[in-house]
C-alpha cells in the first residue's frame, strides 16, 4: 500500500513538473499585446477651432510626438478599428503612404487616427500592412432609459461625462494639446469609468425597456427583465468579436509584439478578455 502511495505522488509530482514546463514554454511564446486608445480625429475637428486640427503644424507635432510614444512598444503588427471588408482599400493607402504618394490633406477623412498615426507608426517601423480588426455591432447607451435602478446608471453616465468634458474642453481652449489629450485616455482612471458605465452598472437596472433602438439590437430575443445586462451583452458582443480577429491574427502571423488603436471605449473590456488569454501578455499602453 505505502509503494503505491509513493508511486502515485511520484507520478503526481512529475506531472506537475511537466505541467510547469509546458507553461513556461507557452509563455515564452506569447504575444505581447498593447491596446492603445485613441479619439476619433475626424470627429473631434472643429472646422473655427485649430486646436483640434491634426492637420495644422502643431498638430502634426503632436502626432509625431504620440507616435515616437508608441514606437518605444515597437509592434510588429498594427491593428485599426477598421472593419475586414476594406483591408485591400486600406492596403493601398498605405502602400502608396509608405511610397509618399498620399496627400492626407486631401484625402477624405484624411485625419482619422488610422492614417494620423497607425499609418505613421507602420512606416517609421517599416511595416508591410495595417490589419484591420474591427468588427460590427454596438449600439447607443442611451437606449438603455428606463428600468428600476435606472438612476445608478444615470448619475455614472454624468460622472463620465464631466470627466470626457474636462479634456474636451482643455483640447478646444488649447490647454491641452492633441498629444496630451490622447494620452489622457490612456490612463486606467479615465477608460475604467467607461468600462463602470458600459459593463458594470447597466447590469444593476432589470423590469424596463430600450428606447429606441438601432438595428444592432436584435429586440426579439430581449429580456426586459434583465434590460441593463441586454445592453451589455450588446457591447461585449462587438468586443468578442474584435478580439476574435485578434486572436486569429496572431494565431496566423505569429507576431510578437501587436499594438492595436481603438476607441477608448473598448479598452477596460479588451484587457479584460485579453488577461484571460494565454496566447497573450497584456501590456498597457499607459506604460509607453
């Protein structure tokens, strides 16, 4: 009895043994993975208001500066929030932007952070695409307006918005320069009110219904009694599936090192799927 005793800790031990050693190979391989936030640069420009002009000389600066930020991560793949679809289109972009045949001036929408700074990022690294990886879905968070505890979601939203206001305003009266402005949406203190406002609160308001939702949400499979968590699964929904073409890049591409410019929004849910996922090694971009 004593000898199978051993022999069986004995095997326990040396599958355990092995267990560590195919962990500490599988984190050798890992990818890290970097998810920078970044505003909408075509939305925020104020055509009476040069401060938020990524196309006027200080703002070109700035860029140049947040792009030698993000160059210290060295990716050697960018990812956009881009839908799949136009991965040719923005295949040529790039090629004739790495060739210095893109006026970014004249080009339509030419001051999107897709262009702005993951285009400039991937040709200070002599990289030979930008992937796409965004993915449909998503919907308004104010379709979210009824409900019992409706008032817990209310006061998270306005405590957001008075933060989002505060750079707002900074950028537009110049305080803040577009530079610093993207970094401050780097930082856990700003993107974590939004992941409270998009996936935590909405779950404590049940017994009520959307107002006027989008095609985006599928109302026939809603359950008003637990509206708020229906929001959610709304928005986790798109992330899974952003983080779906992040998986199966790496998984095809083998990178080491990917960095991926999306809304903030997305970021505190991102990180937490991407935690989870031994393939990965989540580095904030807060830390660059």
């Amino acid at each position: 009895m004593g000898n199978q005793s051993t022999m069986r800790l004995t095997i326990l031990f040396a599958l355990l043994a092995l267990g560590l050693v195919f962990s500490a190979a599988a984190q050798i391989g890992r990818t890290k993975i970097a998810v920078m936030a970044s505003d909408h640069l075509a939305q925020i420009y104020r055509k009476d208001n040069p401060h938020t002009d990524v196309l006027t000389p200080s703002g070109q600066k700035a860029m140049k500066e947040l792009t030698a930020l993000a160059a210290k991560f060295a990716p050697d793949m960018i990812l956009v929030e881009v839908l799949p679809e136009r991965q040719q289109e923005i295949d040529s972009l790039y090629a004739l932007y790495r060739q210095d045949k893109l006026n970014l001036e004249t080009l339509e929408n030419g001051r999107s952070e897709v262009y702005q700074i993951a285009f400039r990022l991937g040709k200070q690294l002599n990289l030979k695409r930008i992937v796409c990886a965004n993915a449909p879905g998503g919907t308004s968070q104010s379709i979210l307006a009824n409900g019992e505890n409706i008032e817990l979601y209310h006061n998270e939203i306005a405590a957001l918005r008075k933060e989002v206001s505060k750079l707002s305003t900074g950028l537009q009266n110049g305080t803040l320069s577009l530079k610093e402005y993207q970094v401050a949406l780097n930082q856990p203190a700003l993107y974590n009110l939004v992941y409270r406002v998009r996936y935590i609160v909405p779950a404590r308001v049940v017994n009520g219904t959307f107002k006027n939702p989008d095609a985006m949400v599928d109302t026939a499979f809603v359950n008003p009694k637990y509206i708020g968590a229906e929001l959610t699964s709304v928005f986790k929904n798109r992330d899974y599936k952003i983080y779906s073409n992040l998986a199966t890049a790496q998984l095809k591409e083998k990178p080491k090192r990917m960095l991926l410019l999306i809304g903030a929004a997305h970021i505190g849910s991102l990180h937490s799927i991407l935690q989870d996922d031994a393939a990965f090694e989540l580095v904030p971009a807060n830390t660059f």
